[in-house]
C-alpha cells in the first residue's frame, strides 16, 4: 500500500541540487528488456537483468510516493519497454493515486497500446510519448531489428482513441538512416494532431553496426530540411525540459527539437532517473548514481529512501558533456538501461 505521509507534502520540491536546480520530474525505468531492438538504444545481442534485481511493482510505487512527497509532481515510467513489464498497469494506478502529482506520462514503443491504451488512461496516465523513427514499413524494421510498423501505428491510433492529454512522437534521427524522412514524419504528426521531437543521438552504450559520429545530424540542418516542406515558426511554448519547440501555422501540433549536442540545455535541468534496479542517476551524461533499492528493500514505508534521496541531490553534476565526435560510448550503459 501506498503512504500518505500527507506532512511532507509541499507544492515546492524540497530536491535542490548543488547548483540551486530543483528537481520536479523523475523518470523510473520499470525493465530493461524490450520487444525492439532500435539500432542506436540496444545491441544485437543483449544481456538482460536478472528478474529478481529488478524494483519490484511494490516498491516502484513506494519510490513514486518518496519523490511525490519530496514535492516531484511529473513522473514519466518508461524502459526499456515498459508495457512489457508485468504489473505496469497497476503501478500506473498506483502512482496515479499520489497526492502531489499533476503529471504522469509513458514513453512506449506502442507494440502493445491497442491491449493497455484505455486501462492505462484508467488508470491516471495524462500523457504518451511513442517512437516513431519511420513510416516506412521496411525501414522501420530496418531500425528497430523486429518492429513491425502498422502494429505501431495501430498502437498510435489506440492511443488516440482512449482520449490522452497529448500525444508525442519521438524520432531519433540518423542521418543515413531516416533523416531525409522528418518532413513526412511531421506532415503525419500535423495531420494526427500528435505532437512530434527529434532527438539527436546520444552516446550510451557500445553498438557497433554504426558510427554514431558519421551519422549525426543537427536538429538546425534537421529544422532546414523541414522547412524545404513546411513553414516553422518558433512557438514560445516551454515544457520546462531540453526540447525547443517550433509551430506549423494553422496546426496545434508542436514540433520539438532536442539538442543535446548543438545546444546544452544541462543549465535548466529539472530532472532524475532511476533505472529499473533502483539506481538513482543523477545525469543522463555522467555516471554519478545512488543505491534506493536497499533503503527500499531494508525499510518500509518512505523515510528513509527519502533521506537517501535528498542526500544524493549534492551530487547531481552540472552537465553532460557528450560531443559530436563520438563513436566510444561516453557512458557505457545502454539508453534501456539508464530510464530513456
Ligand atoms: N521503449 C520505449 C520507447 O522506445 O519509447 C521507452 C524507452 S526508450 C529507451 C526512450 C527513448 O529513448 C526513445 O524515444 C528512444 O528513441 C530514445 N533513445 C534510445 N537510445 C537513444 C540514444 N542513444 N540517443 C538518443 N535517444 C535514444
Ligand atoms: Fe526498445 Fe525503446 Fe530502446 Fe527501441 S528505443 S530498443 S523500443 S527501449
């Protein structure tokens, strides 16, 4: 069960980092393991964790409730694939319940929205971001080893239809993989009414079918080829995170751009991860992180995870420093593993 430590709860978050940042978003991966296998996020041939050093549903919703008592108010549950993961929907539920929390969202692949979509919505969620690195089918399992693109559209639609907040589309772009496609990705997004962001890829984990150096491409030359198609405006919409976003008038769509390489955002950084063996990182770009699964698993209740939390916030660094050039992996492990 859930505490309702109602005494510690402020509209504020009490988490500051040693830089006055404070921390009102975490991300809590619930597995490792994926149905996909997307080029730059996993390796062909992957060891997954074992089971039981995974958080388990239990204790991932008692880790939602230290941060919401903390004063975090937005928790995005991801992956790996997280709808993969026994028990999501009761988690969601779970965090759904907390007092103090104004967002929760899902980061999915959508192989499996069409069975979870509605009971997920039931369930508190407010918004979904999907990836969507192609719309052709080919390609499309090309980049992801096994995905099977109309399945993922089908989950799109799914999403759609049980009435979510806002949806995102989240595209990694690679420059010789699906570049040339992002103006069709966001003509689908405009017509879908779906929010859509490029990411430029980062360098987690050790794959070895591409060179991440040679297939960067900047969200500026990504933004001029959109613009070939479409016109942009600069929309002053601020999510609070990395993305800056641009508009297409006469649609509600907004149209992300997440830079870290071209334009470091770490200044404004609101945000933690736990990956899905309760290991709090405190940098997407660094490999400071702090044990909360024995504080977890040693004590009930939430008092004195949150002691370890607070503590850990001294040691959030003050920014990644991933650069262009880099094919080594600046951290070595992958994105499913670090709560993407
Ligand atoms: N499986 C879910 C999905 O794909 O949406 C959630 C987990 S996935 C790790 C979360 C996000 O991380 C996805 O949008 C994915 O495209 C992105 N991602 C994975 N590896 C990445 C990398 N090396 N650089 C940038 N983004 C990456
Ligand atoms: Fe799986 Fe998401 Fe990684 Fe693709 S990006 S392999 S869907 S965890």
């Amino acid at each position: 069960m859930l505490e309702s430590s109602g005494s510690t709860l402020s509209n504020e978050s009490r988490l500051v980092d040693g830089f006055g940042r404070r921390i009102t978003y975490v991300r809590l991966s619930v597995t490792d393991r994926c149905d996909l296998r997307c080029r730059y996020c996993m390796a062909e041939d992957m060891t997954f964790l074992p089971r039981h050093e995974l958080l388990s549903i239990e204790e991932l919703a008692r880790l939602g409730a230290a941060f919401t008592e903390l004063g975090v108010h937005k928790i995005r549950v991801t992956g790996g694939e997280p709808l993969i993961r026994q028990g999501v929907v009761k988690l969601m539920a779970a965090l759904g319940r907390l007092r103090g929390l104004k967002e929760l969202c899902l980061t999915t692949n959508a192989t499996h929205l069409r069975r979870y979509a509605k009971a997920l919505k039931d369930a508190g969620v407010t918004r979904v971001n999907i990836s969507l690195d192609s719309l052709r089918p080919e390609r499309f399992r090309h980049l992801t080893r096994h995905g099977d693109l109309p399945q993922v559209l089908d989950g799109i639609r799914a999403a759609q239809e049980a009435g979510f907040e806002r949806i995102k589309l989240n595209c990694v772009a690679l420059k010789n993989y699906n570049a040339d496609e992002a103006p069709e990705l966001v003509r689908f997004a405009l017509d879908e009414g779906l929010d859509i962001s490029f990411i430029e890829e980062m360098p987690l984990g050790k794959i070895t079918d591409h060179g991440r150096a040679a297939e960067f491409v900047s969200s500026q030359q990504l933004r001029a080829s959109i613009e070939q198609a479409l016109p942009l405006q600069r929309s002053d919409h601020d999510s609070g995170g990395p993305a800056r976003y641009w508009q297409v008038p006469g649609y509600g769509s907004r149209i992300g751009f997440i830079s870290p390489h071209s334009e470091n955002f770490c200044a404004s950084c609101n945000r933690v991860r736990v990956t899905a063996t309760g290991r709090l990182l405190l940098c997407l770009g660094q490999e400071n992180s702090v044990d909360l699964r024995a504080p977890l698993r040693e004590h009930d209740g939430t008092e004195q995870v949150r002691k370890v939390i607070d503590a850990a916030m001294a040691q959030k660094p003050k920014e990644h420093d991933f650069t262009q050039q880099q094919d080594e992996p600046k951290i070595l492990r992958f994105m499913n593993a670090s709560g993407g």
